[in-house]
C-alpha cells in the first residue's frame, strides 16, 4: 500500500485540475441535498453528475491508538434518484507516537435508490440502500476482517419547511472466516431516529441510534445520541473550487456501547463531474 498516499494526494488536487480547466461560466452553483446527517442518511440522493469527497478521521484513536482511522468516501450521483460510493477505510500511524505512514484494511462499495415519496401524496421520502464491506488487509486492532452486508430503508419528511425528520432501520450481516486473534462479531439491527433544523445555512441535528442483536440470539444492546452541528466553509476556503462543508457533533454512547463519548469530526467537497466531459479536460491536448 505504499502507493495510497499519492491517491490520497491525488484526490484532492483532482478538483483543482478540473476547475483550472474550466471556467467560471461553465460551472454554476451547485445546488446542494440534504442527504445525509452527521450520522445518519437520509432518502435523498446527490444530484446526478455530483461528486462528494469527504473524510471523516477517527480522533478517538488520537489518544488511545498507534493509528488514526481516516474514511475516505467517494459518492457520485448516477442518476438524479440513484447514487453509489466507494470509502476506503484507510489509516496511517499516529504522528504522537511513531513515524508516519498511510494504510488501507477496508472498502465499503455503497448505493442508495430513492423512490420518491413512500405513498402518493404522504410527504414521507423513502429509500433503499446497501452496503458492502470488502476486508482488504487482516489487522484486527483496526477491522473485524469479515465481510459486511448492510441493507436498510431509509424515510423523512419535512416538519415546517426547516425541520427534517429522519427514521432508518437496517441490518448489519456479517460473513467470513474470523482472521488469527479476532472475536467473530454477531448480525445486527440498527434503527435510528434524527431531527434536523436548518437556519441560514447551518445546520443543527440531533440523531438517535439503537442497535441489537437480540434478534439473531445475542445479548447486547447499544444506544447512541449525537448532537451535532453542520455548516458551509466554501468562504473559508476560496481558491479551492466546489462546496465545502463540516460537521461535528458528539457521540454518547448508552448501554452496552464501546465507549461513552467519542467526537465526531467531517470534512466534505461538494463538485459537480461529469466524467463524459470533464475527464476529456484532463487529456492532453494534440495538434492537428
């Protein structure tokens, strides 16, 4: 994996390039869903030929880790109903305890389908979605090393035009053969429940999650409340082109759950891609 670094690098002087080719009429402003919270995800999809690029680093491991978990997800916008996603769970050593160094151990392939209302008439969005967790290196200080099937449905409405509430109920599938070390984990349900509040551009959540797997003959409840807070530093950040967004929030944790408070920390680009276009702005150009 001695390679991941440049992607890393790569990916985020991708946009640059593009922007450098482009010119300021050839991109109008991008016109961004609320798809997702801080946690949870809502029914609502990216807008077609819309990439987002977001990171999402593990701060617990700051303190308590030789490494840090750093996420890294790719969403692309296929149709205006239909996207998909790519999250390289990547790693790299912990720079207050030794040398330097970015890893791979996990890829989350992803989609969500949204069908538009769930009833005619009823206000309520609904939609599908499924993920897959690939475990690509065996560490299991860090991954489980099992494969993942995660399909859930996903449903919201809006309550005075600036409040969104959010309900998603899913299972958590797991398969393989246990790596040298590792505990296999069980199946799992997750339901969760989230209220957003937008307000001159800020947005200001309050989610809620349960998971089980009493269902599939386990003992163990957790229970996780996160407040958190989400807003637009495109300003900030001027000569880098697209959307840029950050949310953080605060992760308690109830029952069973690992740990009783963890930060959470994102950082998200917002660019519109059309790959029928703009990868030809990347070719070089030939004379006649």
């Amino acid at each position: 994996m001695r390679f991941l670094p440049l992607i890393f690098i790569a990916m985020f002087a991708f946009p640059a390039a593009l922007h450098a080719e482009g010119s300021a009429e050839e991109s109008p402003p991008i016109d961004i869903r609320q798809e997702e919270l801080l946690e949870m995800v809502l029914p609502t999809t990216q807008h077609i030929h819309e990439l987002d690029i977001s990171i999402r680093p593990n701060s617990g491991d700051v303190v308590k880790q030789d490494f840090i978990r750093m996420p890294i997800r790719l969403k692309y916008g296929i149709t205006e109903n239909w996207e998909v996603s790519v999250t390289p769970l990547t790693y790299f050593s912990n720079f207050f305890r030794g040398r330097l160094g970015l890893f791979m151990t996990d890829v989350t392939i992803g989609t969500k389908y949204n069908f538009g209302e769930a009833y005619p008439g009823s206000g309520v969005g609904m939609a599908f979605s499924f993920s897959h967790v690939i475990p690509v290196r065996d560490d299991i200080r860090i991954s489980d090393g099992y494969y993942h099937y995660m399909p859930g449905v996903l449903f919201s409405t809006k309550i005075k035009g600036a409040y969104i509430l959010g309900l998603g109920i899913g299972l958590n599938l797991v398969q393989g053969k246990a790596p040298p070390g590792s505990i296999e984990p069980n199946d799992t349900m997750n339901t969760g429940v989230s209220l957003a509040f937008i307000n001159n551009g800020v947005t200001y959540t309050l989610e809620s999650l349960y998971v089980t797997d009493e269902i599939f003959g386990g003992q163990t409840e957790e229970a996780y409340l996160t407040p958190g807070i989400s807003l637009d530093v495109t300003g900030w950040l001027k000569e880098i082109p697209g959307v840029w967004t950050f949310s953080s929030g605060l992760r308690i944790g109830f029952l069973d759950a690992p740990q009783d408070f963890e930060v959470i920390m994102r950082l998200k680009l917002h660019l519109r891609f059309d790959y029928k276009i703009d990868v030809r702005k990347l070719m070089p150009k030939t004379g006649a």
